[in-house]
C-alpha cells in the first residue's frame, strides 16, 4: 500500500501489476473501501494491467474531511492521484457511488478518461426524497455510529442469499462498513445527495462503456443499468446471475470474466 498526500487530504492506494500495462482505476463505493476491488486487483494485475485501488477520503485508510465532501471532491483526487502516478489515461470504473464519481470524473476529466466501467450505479440527480434520506443517515451515523446501519444493510448490498451462502463475503462486506469512520460516510452523503444529473454526461461518451449490474440489486436493479445503456447504446451490458448490489465480491469470476473480456475486445483494439 501506498500513501500520497494531495489537495489537503492523505490518500491511501494500492498500484498493482506492470508499470507498463494498461491503466485501470477502480473506485469502490459506499461505505467500503479499496479491499472491495481485491479480486479484481489481483485477476487484472494478473492480466498484465496496471490497477490503480485507491481508498477514497473518508473511507479506509485515507484521511478523513468533515462536513461534505462533493463527487467532483473524490474526482479532482483521483485526477491528482493520476497525476502523481504520471498516468495521463486510464481506464476508469466504479460500483454504486463509485459509478457516480465515475460519471462525475468522465464530467471534470473527460481527457483522462481512456474507459468507463460502470457497476450497479445510477444517472440521475438525487429526488428531493433521497435527499432528505442522505442527510438524515448522515446525522445518524454520526449519532450512532457504523454497527447498527451496516447489520440492517447486508442483505441489501449482497443479495440476501449471498449473506448466508457467503459468510467470508458478508464478513468482509460488513467489516469494511463497520470499520468506515462516521464523519467520513456523513460527510460522502451530504455531498452525493447534491450530485448533478449525468444523462447528458452520458449520453455524450464515445469511448468504450462496460455497464455490469447485479441481477437481484435493489438499490439499483436492473432497470437502472438498462437506463444508462439507452445512453449509451454502444455499451457492452452484462447482467451477473446470482448478485446483488456488489456482484465484483458476489461472483468475482463472471465480474473478472466481464472485465477482462470488455478490455480485450472493446480497449485494448481503441490503442
């Protein structure tokens, strides 16, 4: 693991395989942290990629902010963490609130962006609605801490059946969640709740787009993915059978298998 210190936050990260190979950022989601992207990390450096897992601040390792921390934050580091790297391009990928800031990178960067690798996430600005509900979980989890909201949601970021046929998944699933530092969590949900509407975004990329999607996600089912490949009709879209919300831990191997192809046959043939 590495360490950098850039726009007034210390940023964690690992930076796995050939110096030479293909860039590969990956962002992990809310409340996670890099060791999401594990699997993958290894499957891809294993490929002779060059994955970039960084901890977002807030989250695991990285230095906390409090208050709120905006998408266009957590992009404009991952920019500078680039450029610390002296990668000008990469390929660029991120699950649920990692999809966001994904779009949101695409938006500031659209340079630096060689790919896009969107998992379980979605488009458009938040509703009033969930708004409301970011800010009062982030009041929450700042009164109460992580214990009691990561127990509620386990079945919701693995599919139900997965909590219980996966309990080194879950584990690993729950211990990130409980280990994330409240004001970090609170401080991503107060900005995400004001995140703009990426349709347009979207529907103006013309690099290669992989859009994977957990077939039993509830927070972002299918419908959401199918809605940004209608966005984005030159997309590869791949639904993986037996996942929920976080199919890349779910069934590491068909999401492997779906990245690895998308890169072979859609990336690596663009130069």
């Amino acid at each position: 693991m590495n360490a950098v210190a850039l726009r007034g936050a210390t940023l964690h990260y690992d930076d796995l395989g050939p110096s030479a190979g293909l860039p590969v950022l990956l962002i992990h989601g809310h409340p996670f942290n890099r060791t999401l992207w594990a699997p993958q990390a290894k499957a891809l450096a294993e490929a002779g990629y060059r994955v970039i897992t960084p901890d977002l601040r807030g989250y695991g390792r990285s230095s906390v902010t409090p208050g709120k921390v905006f998408l266009s934050d957590f992009a404009d580091d991952l920019a500078a963490l680039l450029d610390h790297l002296d990668i000008g391009r990469a390929v660029v990928g991120g699950v649920s609130m990692g999809g966001q800031i994904t779009m949101e990178f695409r938006r500031r960067h659209p340079q630096r962006v060689h790919a896009l690798v969107l998992s379980d996430t979605s488009a458009p600005a938040e509703t009033d609605e969930g708004k409301a509900f970011r800010n009062r979980l982030a009041d929450r989890l700042l009164a109460e801490g992580m214990d009691g909201y990561a127990g509620e949601v386990i079945d919701k970021m693995l599919a139900p059946y997965n909590v219980t046929a996966m309990p080194d998944v879950a584990e690993h699933v729950l211990g990130m969640m409980r280990a994330t530092d409240p004001h970090g969590a609170a401080a991503a949900l107060r900005g995400r709740a004001e995140r703009p509407d990426y349709r347009d975004t979207l529907a103006a990329v013309r690099e290669p787009v992989l859009i994977v999607v957990g077939a039993d996600d509830v927070y972002t089912p299918v419908a959401d993915a199918e809605a940004i490949h209608r966005l984005v009709p030159h997309a590869t879209m791949v639904v993986i059978e037996k996942a929920g919300h976080l199919p890349g831990a779910e069934q590491p191997e068909r999401f492997n298998s779906a990245v690895l192809d998308f890169l072979t046959t859609q990336v690596a043939t663009q130069g």
